[in-house]
C-alpha cells in the first residue's frame, strides 16, 4: 500500500503532465479552464481536482471535459473518472 507523501507525489505528477499536455493542446483552453485547478486526490481510476467553486465545476464539465479526459488517458496510460 503506498504512503499518503507517495499518493500525494503521483497526483501532483500526473495533473502537472495532463496540464503540459493541455498548455501544448491550446494554451489559451488551459488558461481558462485548468490554470485554478488543483490535484486533491488520486486512486487507481480515479482523480479528484479541486476548483474555485461548483459553477466553475459545471463550466469545465460542459466545455473541457473531453479534453480534460484526453489529457488523462494520455498521462495515465488508462481511462479514469473526474471527480
């Protein structure tokens, strides 16, 4: 089982490589959508991300979503869930 420092080093390494893959997909779509956006949480299908507040959350889900997924099948290998 890994350690919470050890959780907490993959999350952060794998959000900073979904945010260069969409910093290099369009930065400006990374400016407005993911720029706030903070890793919370990681499991193995899962990553949590922590925004400024529910409608911030509701705009991401209808706007970037599907990028946001690219980006994290790409960094992770496997299809995960955003929470």
């Amino acid at each position: 089982m890994k350690t919470f420092e050890e959780t907490t080093a993959e999350c952060t390494r794998l959000w900073s490589e979904v945010s260069e893959y969409l910093k290099e997909k369009s930065e400006a779509l990374f400016q407005q959508w993911f720029a706030c956006v903070v890793p919370l949480e990681l499991t193995d299908a899962e990553i949590t991300l922590g925004v400024p507040d529910d409608f911030f959350a509701d705009m991401i889900r209808a706007n970037a979503m599907s990028d946001l997924e690219e980006a994290l099948q790409r960094a992770s290998g496997k299809s995960m869930t955003v929470n």
